[in-house]
C-alpha cells in the first residue's frame, strides 16, 4: 500500500473518531435534556389538568348543590316524605317530576336524569318514572356508582361526585353521578336547616366536556392559547382518567368509544392504584407504543390522571438532527479525506525529487542530486540529502584513488616480489651447486679420513703386537 493511501486512511480515520466522539457526545447531552424537559413539562400539564379536572369535579359538586338548595324543590320533597303511599303522594311526586323536566333540565343538557332517594337509598322521585323504586343504595354497594351513604350523612352545602360509570337501567352511555343531601326549608332550635332523610342524585353525561377541559380542547373553544401546543403541535399527546378498576373513564384520542370499555394497566396506573405512587418518565402505554408521561393519584376520586406523548413524536426533531449530523459528518469526513489526499499529494510531490534521488542512488548513480526549491522542512531534508549525497560522493572517489594507489603499490610490490623471487632462485640455484661441490669435497675428506683412520687403526694394532713382542723379547 502506498504512504499516500496509509496518510489519507489515518487522517480520514482521525476525523472519523472525532466526529463519532463528538456525535456521541452531543446526541447523549441533547437526547437527556430533551427528555428531561419533555417529561419535566408533562409533569406540570399533568398537574395542571388535575386542577382542570378539580374545577370540573367542583362546577358538578356547585350544580348539585345550587339544585338542592332550591326551595321549591325542598318543600316538595319534604312534602312526598311526609306523605303516605296513594294518589296524593303519587300527584306530588309527578309534579315535582314535571318540575325537574320543565324548570331545571332544560337549563343544564348535561343532566339527563334527576333521582330523589330517600334514607333507604330508593327512588322515589325521577325525571324518568321507569326509575321509580329502583335501590341505589344496592347498587352504590354492587357498582359504587355513587356516594349515597357519604351524602346522606353530610352537611349543607356538600356534594359528592362518582367518576364515569355506566349502568344499563340509566342507558348505554357514560356518565357522571353526584349527590347532595337535602334539607327542609325549615330550621330547628339551634337554627339550623332541619335535614331531610334525602338525596338529590344528578345524573351528568358531560364526559366529553370532562375529556375536553383535560385537553385543553375547552380552552382553546373559549380563547384560550395554552391547550394549542398540547393538541395542535403535539399530534399523539392525550390526558386520560383510569378509575380503580383500571378502566378508561374519559374519552381516547386514538381509540374511539373507549370510555369504560378498555382496560389500561400501564405502569402509572399500577404505581398510583398499588403502590399510591406518582410517577414521571418513560414507560409504554395502553396502546403497547412507547411514550414520555406523567400521572397524579386522585386519591379521593380513587382514578389516576395521566398525561403523555409519544416518544417517536418528541424524538423526531432529534432524529432529523442526527440524520443531518450524519450528513454534515460524511461531507466533512469526505473534505477532510479529499483535503488529506491533496496534503498528502503536495507533501510527496515535495518529496518525489528526494525519491528520485535515492533511486539513482541505489543504483550506484551518486552524481544525481534532489532538485527542490522549497525552504520548509522538505527542503532541509532535501538539503541534507543532498550534502549527504556530497559527502558519499567525495568519500567514493577517495575510495577510488586509495584503490588505485592500493592497486598501483600491489603492481610494484609483485614486481618487486617477482625480482626477489628471481634472485632467491638464482641464490638457491647457486646455493645448491656450492652445497653439490661442498659435499664432494666433504666426502672425499671423509673417504680420506676414513683411510686415515683405517690406517692409524691398524698401525695402533701393530704397535700393540710390537709392544707385546718387545715386553716378550724382554722377558
């Protein structure tokens, strides 16, 4: 692999890592603090919508009252109390009935239905006569519907409301119940508003108003700017009531006659309904979709109130972000490797020359030198190898006239050696003849002694006998 290929893949990968790290880092700060706000922000409009809904509970519990409080309406009903079965009773109770349908559900369509129970929970007043004698008081104990035995017990002025139910003898459609004790119009000794063995039980159907004012859609009917974000800008936001059963009391945004047909067992309604907790966070919904929510225990409506949103939609815009961080990222890791590519190129260009060089260099060339004009450090390298180049070269041609002068002196020297080595052969030649001669001579000397020494021997031998004769002859 080329350098310049090696230079481009390791600055390319550089500013690869940097982008990552930097990528990593941001996506990680922005994607927190996006979900941090989001979560942060649904916590106060779920606050916010339990005040909604405290307003709504309360404008039921006014109504209620402002109805129970009517005298006309008292003074009846202590009348149909006080009197035996039989037609005077049953003419009351049909004109009190009247009443209801003529004077008062005419100004509030929410109501449809209005019940008088006495002390034993039966009706014994409706705006619907098919109601007459039915025990709500058995129903508040079966269904709890409603909240007979608190208001039957209450002072003046209070009102209980139940959440959304339904109950097949009032109809098929979702409603809102709330109850009032009644009192006579008369007081007793103490001054007091003598209570009646009563209750005014109102019948609401307004769930979709409870649904709006949750939304904000109410608001904004009326004016209002803040519900717009909510409703408008954020397409799967929703504000739901669960009641203790886990069941839906207020209409879907996604699923469409909902109410008190779909079971949500979502994680806040588990934390609220089991463990009295309220929570905030990232969970999935009762439609299985992960969303950012939060939700508030109405402890004494026994319901839960969530608000929340889907994640996919809250992380949109950090998605789109990513994605044109990733497209800025490829551009600039393409600029950055076609910017590597051409430094690199200008960088070997620079050194092309001193590659040349060494080239020519291997080859034995040392004449050749690194043509460059630049002043940075490619051109000190440049320059040196240059001097270098200079320096082998003087040394090479002092190499070469010590070798010729070392040739030259082994020329003579073998010369010289030649003419020694001629004059030693013709010494050892001549050596040789006077060694022949000397020896010649040394053997005839020594056949001479050897005569010599024969004769000397034998004359001792002689002279021996003659002394043996002698001492003989002179014995």
């Amino acid at each position: 692999m080329r350098f310049q290929t090696k230079l481009t893949l390791l600055l390319t990968a550089v500013i690869v890592i940097i982008i990552a790290v930097l990528f990593y880092r941001f996506d990680t700060a922005v994607d927190g603090y996006l979900k941090k706000t989001v979560i942060k922000n649904f916590h106060s409009i779920v606050e916010t919508s339990e005040g909604a809904y405290f307003l709504f509970a309360d404008k039921v519990k006014t109504r209620t009252v402002d109805w129970s409080s009517d005298s006309a309406f008292r003074t009846a009903t202590e009348k149909i109390l006080s009197l035996p079965e039989g037609e005077e009773r049953a003419s009351a109770v049909e004109g009190l009935a009247h009443y209801f349908q003529e004077e008062k559900m005419k100004y509030d369509p929410a109501i449809s239905i209005i019940d008088i129970l006495d002390g034993n929970g039966i009706v014994i007043v409706s705006s619907r006569a098919d109601r007459i004698g039915i025990d709500e008081k058995e129903e508040e104990e079966e269904f709890h519907a409603h909240r007979f035995s608190e208001a039957l017990a209450s002072g003046f002025g209070e009102a209980f409301v139940t959440n959304v139910v339904i109950e097949p003898d009032e109809g098929m459609e979702p409603m809102i119940h709330s109850v009032a004790r009644i009192f006579s119009t008369t007081k007793d000794e103490q001054g007091n508003l003598r209570p009646l063995d009563a209750v005014i039980l109102l019948h609401f159907t307004n769930v979709e108003e409870l649904g709006h004012i949750l939304s904000g859609q109410f608001q904004i009917t009326q004016g209002a700017q803040s519900g717009r974000v909510l409703f408008e800008y954020l397409k799967t936001a929703e504000i739901y009531m669960v009641n203790k059963d886990r069941i839906l009391i207020t209409p879907s945004r996604f699923i469409a006659d909902a109410v008190l047909k779909l079971r949500v067992d979502t994680y806040p309604v588990k934390a609220c309904l089991e463990e009295g907790r309220e929570v905030a966070g990232e969970y999935t919904d009762y439609r299985g979709i992960k969303v950012f929510g939060a939700s508030m225990c109405l402890a004494r409506d026994n319901a839960v109130l969530i608000a929340e949103v889907d994640a996919e939609e809250i992380l949109a815009p950090l998605k789109e972000l990513r994605m044109q961080f990733a497209l800025v990222s490829a551009f600039v890791t393409l600029i950055g490797a076609l910017g590597t590519a051409i430094l690199s190129r200008w960088f070997l260009k620079n050194l092309q020359p001193i590659l040349i060089a060494a080239t020519e260099v291997a080859k034995g060339n040392t004449a050749v030198r690194a043509k460059t004009t630049g002043r940075d450090e490619v051109g000190q390298v440049a320059l040196m190898f240059n001097r270098m180049l200079d320096a082998v070269e003087k040394a090479t041609r002092e190499l070469n006239d010590a070798q010729t002068k070392l040739r030259n002196a082994n020329v003579d020297l073998e010369q010289r050696v030649k003419e020694r080595t001629g004059e030693l052969e013709h010494l050892k030649a001549n050596l040789e003849q006077t060694v022949v001669e000397r020896t010649k001579e040394m053997k005839e000397k020594m056949e001479e002694l050897e005569k010599f020494k024969k004769f000397t021997v034998g004359r001792e031998l002689k002279m021996i006998e003659l002394k043996k004769e002698i001492e003989r002859l002179k014995a």
